[in-house]
C-alpha cells in the first residue's frame, strides 16, 4: 500500500512540476509541508521524492532542502533507470570497492565540523531501536563521511548509490536481516571507524569501512562473504 501511495505521490508531483509550479523559485515545500498536504507519513514521502530525484527532476540538500533540476541527458536517465535494477550483489560489492578509500579520504580532509555531524549520526543510530530511525541515521553516517572527502564527484555518486539502496526489494531485505543484535554491532563498527577519523588515521579507517561492509555483506548473505576479499 505505502508503495502506491508513493507512486501515486511521484506522479502528481511530477505534473506539477512539468506544468511549471515552482518554475519561479525552484524549491519545493519542505518533506513535512509535503507530508501534510498529502496526508502520508515522511517516510512514503521520502520514497516519491526518491524516485523523481533518480530520474534527474530534483535535488536534495541539506540545509537547502528539495530543488528543481534542469532536464538531464536521456542517455544518462536510461543509464539511471538501469542502475536502479542493481542486485544487493552489485551494491555491496561496490560499496567495498569505493568506499574504503573514501573515507580514508575524509580522514585527511574532514573538516572538526564535518566529524562532528559524523559523531551526531553514529550517536542517533546507536540510540534508536526502531528499523526505520536506524537506517535513516545509519546511511547519515555514511553520507556524511563521502562529505567529509571534500569530493563532490564523490559525494554524488553515494547519493545516487544512496537511491538505489532506498528502493522497496531492498529495504525489504534489510528489514528482514534487523535484529537489536546486528544493529549493536553495526553501531560497534562505526564507532571504529569515527575512532580512526577522529585520529587522523587515514589507513585505520578504511580498514575499518572495509571490515564494516564486508560483516554487511555476510549478514545479507546469510553468513556467506560475497567479495573476493579477506574474510
């Protein structure tokens, strides 16, 4: 049901945009104005807001909020609409690929504010004991660290990995894996890797993403590693 609701949400808001509503200011309401005039919880807004960003039509920013985007090229949107088929599979395994050197990246170029966001993330998602809060804070954490890379090239690639993550086949299996148990350890984890950014560590932290992401992949695979990696 949230599924359709959403989709149906992504539909009227896309006529809305292609017939000019926020042409002039280029910003959207915010996700709980939205919310509201749809009558739907933030999280099957998130996901109609998800789907027209995949698709090029909007931007979303912290601080910022949801803005317009100009037409992308529609060779790229049907590269996007492929990537968003990805298997669990593909996406970890990149996840491994790309992510260890990135935060060995923000290591050396975090800014003290940065790792302090990357701190507040890691602090909620080891406070919460709902699924849904969890994730929410869980990919902050990881957003926040491709920010730290000063690499905006970077940075936008999670954001589109980021999407693809947040499609429904996907969180359906991450909400069958949920468990207190795994989420402790999760938080255990990323306490390694904020110890490592705190230091300075460049090498540290990529060990630890990568051991982080590798336990990931385990635990979605039913204890099988899916990379050709150290177990």
């Amino acid at each position: 049901m949230t599924k359709g609701r959403s989709a149906a949400i992504s539909a009227h808001l896309r006529e809305r945009i292609q017939a000019g509503e926020w042409a002039v200011s280029r910003t959207l309401p915010n996700e709980r104005e939205l919310a509201e005039a749809y009558g739907v919880a933030r999280n099957t807004l998130r996901k109609a807001l998800d789907e027209l960003e995949a698709e090029g039509l909007l931007s979303r920013h912290i601080g910022r909020g949801t803005e317009l985007r100009e037409p992308i090229d529609r060779g790229l949107a049907a590269i996007t609409r492929q990537i968003l088929g990805s298997s669990p599979l593909d996406i970890i395994n990149l996840r491994i690929m790309i992510e260890p050197p990135a935060t060995a990246m923000a290591a050396t170029n975090s800014s003290v504010a940065t790792i302090a966001a990357i701190r507040e993330a890691h602090d909620e998602a080891c406070a919460t004991k709902e699924m849904e809060s969890f994730e929410h804070w869980d990919m902050e954490f990881h957003k926040r660290i491709f920010a730290g890379t000063r690499n905006e090239f970077l940075a936008n690639l999670h954001e589109l990995l980021a999407i693809v993550r947040n499609r429904e086949p996907i969180i359906e299996i991450r909400r069958r894996h949920f468990t207190l148990a795994r989420k402790h350890a999760c938080c255990d984890q990323h306490a390694e890797i904020l110890e490592a950014l705190l230091r300075r560590d460049a090498e540290a932290a990529s060990a630890a993403m990568r051991d982080h992401l590798l336990a990931h992949s385990r635990n979605l695979c039913n204890g099988q590693d899916t990379h050709d990696g150290r177990p």
